[in-house]
C-alpha cells in the first residue's frame, strides 16, 4: 500500500509542481501585492490598504465596472439564449446538419484578429454593410466602434463576442440534447404535446443543466473580456474612460504604468464581484435547473 502511494505521489508530482507554481503562488503572490507598492524592478513596499482604497475611489474604474456590467446584461442572455436555439434547431433532422455545425462553430476557432477584421468591415463608416443597410431604409449611419456613446460601442462589441462564443455554448447544449431518448419524445407526442409543449416541458428541462453551466462559463468570460476590447478599439493607450473595460485597465496599469499594487487590488476586485456573481446564480440554481 505504501509502495501504491509511493508510485502515485511520483506521477502526480508534475502536476501537484505546476498547480503550486502556476495557480496557487500566483494566487497568494498577487494577494499579498494588493498591500503593496511595486514597480517590477524594485523591492515591493508595504502600503497596507492604499491600493483598494486608491481604486474603490477611482473614477475610471466605476466606468470600467459600469461597463462590463452592461456587456454582461447584453452578452450572457444573448449567447445563451442564441446559442439553445442554434443547438435545438440542429438536433433536429435536417438535410446539411454537419455542415451547418461547422458553419456555426466555425468563429470559435477564428482567430480574434482574423474575427476583429471582419466585424471592423461590417461596422465601418464609409463602406460597412450595416450603415449601407441604415442607408437603405433612409437611417442615419452609427460610428458603431467609435461612437461618443458609449452604450453603443460596448454593444457593438457584445454582438462580437456573442458571434465568436454562441458555437462553442452551442456545443455544450447540443450535447445535452442527444441524450434525450427518442421514446420519451415519441410517447409525448402521442399524448398531444406540440412542438413547443416538446421543447418547454421536455427538452429544457433536461438540458437545464447544461444551459447553467453555459450561463455560469459566460458570466466569467464576459468579467474577463480582454480581447475583444482589444481587436476592436485598437491600441489600449488610448481607450477613452467611457469605453473602458476592468482587464483593459488592470494591463494598463500592471505592465504599462508599472503598478502592479494597484492593479493587483483591482484584479481581486474583480474577481470578488465574479465570485458573488457566481454565488448569485448558484443560489438562483434550485430554482429552474433539473438534473433528474
């Protein structure tokens, strides 16, 4: 038995190494800089808690929050509720249905420069396909990306991330979905139950489970948008406060401004406000998920 354990520790070692040195440290390290004042190269200096109150107090990132949150609002519902849909459509018995799972998954695995690229063509001023559509029902063009409001630009870039993330969530719910046995639904229809009797009383249930986990993955991802802020409003340095997101801010200011104190405590800040956003839903779980 000891030689077992002896054997197992032995092959566990690599990884129990890389949880310690690239999670846990880290993790700790980035703690204990929130009370500190560093710059990279000198020794950190205990500040005690001038960093959180630095950037509780801090305007831009009350903007940046304000933000994130409204592309959370926008991004998380939509994906979710895109992406059932896409997923319920090609469980269904359809000419092409490989071909339009690759088509639909395809953004996933789009580079963001490539992805970037194309969504700056469609919203351009000039020669983008959505102010020629504005123009054609005699609208007024929108400078989608560099509008001086700034609901419109981060709504602008939520349709993005949904674009790029809605294959990947639709893969996750079609999953779920195949599990559900033919019988079951033979024996609903032959009880009456429509097409939407199906899908409300049998297929939602069932994949519920998966459309939670769908939900609580968006949740993090949209609190950890970075890139697609940063394909689509080009070079960080010179976003404006009002279309500011946390990540951008916490990289401006740990690797460009050197202040990775002050980064650090907007950091777990951050992640403070995933964390009680994740609680939320498992706590609102109970309510509408069914895993018998």
């Amino acid at each position: 038995m000891r030689k077992q354990g002896y054997w197992g520790f032995i092959f566990t070692f690599p990884f129990l190494l890389q949880l310690v040195v690239f999670f846990i440290f880290p993790f700790l390290f980035s703690l204990y800089l929130t009370f500190t004042k560093w710059d990279l190269f000198n020794p950190p200096q205990w500040v005690g808690l001038k960093n959180w109150i630095q950037f509780l107090s801090r305007e831009t990132f009350w903007l940046s929050l304000r933000n994130i949150l409204y592309f959370s609002v926008l991004f998380i519902p939509l994906q979710t509720a895109f992406a059932l849909i896409l997923a319920y459509l090609l469980n269904r018995q359809i000419a092409g249905k490989a071909l339009f799972r690759m088509v639909y998954f395809l953004p996933v695995i789009t580079p963001w420069v490539a992805g970037g690229m194309i969504w700056l063509w469609i919203y351009h001023n000039d020669y983008g396909i959505l102010n020629w559509l504005l123009e054609r029902l005699r609208l007024s063009p929108v400078d989608w990306v560099r509008s001086g409001h700034w609901w419109i630009v981060i709504g602008s870039i939520a349709v993005v991330n949904i674009w790029k993330g809605a294959g990947y969530s639709m893969v996750l719910i079609l999953a779920g979905m195949q599990n559900i046995s033919n019988e079951m639904v033979e024996a609903a229809r032959m009880d009456g139950a429509s097409g939407w009797t199906l899908f409300a009383k049998i297929t939602l249930p069932i994949v519920s489970p998966m459309v939670y986990m769908v939900m609580i993955l968006s949740t993090i991802s949209a609190f950890h948008a970075f890139d697609v802020f940063l394909v689509m409003l080009g070079d960080i340095t010179a976003v404006a406060d009002r279309n500011m997101v946390p990540n951008i801010l916490i990289y401006r200011d740990a690797f460009m401004n050197f202040k990775m104190g002050g980064a650090s405590a907007m950091a777990w800040g951050l992640f403070l406000i995933i964390l009680a956003a994740t609680l939320m839903q498992k706590k609102l779980e109970k309510r509408w998920v069914h895993y018998e």
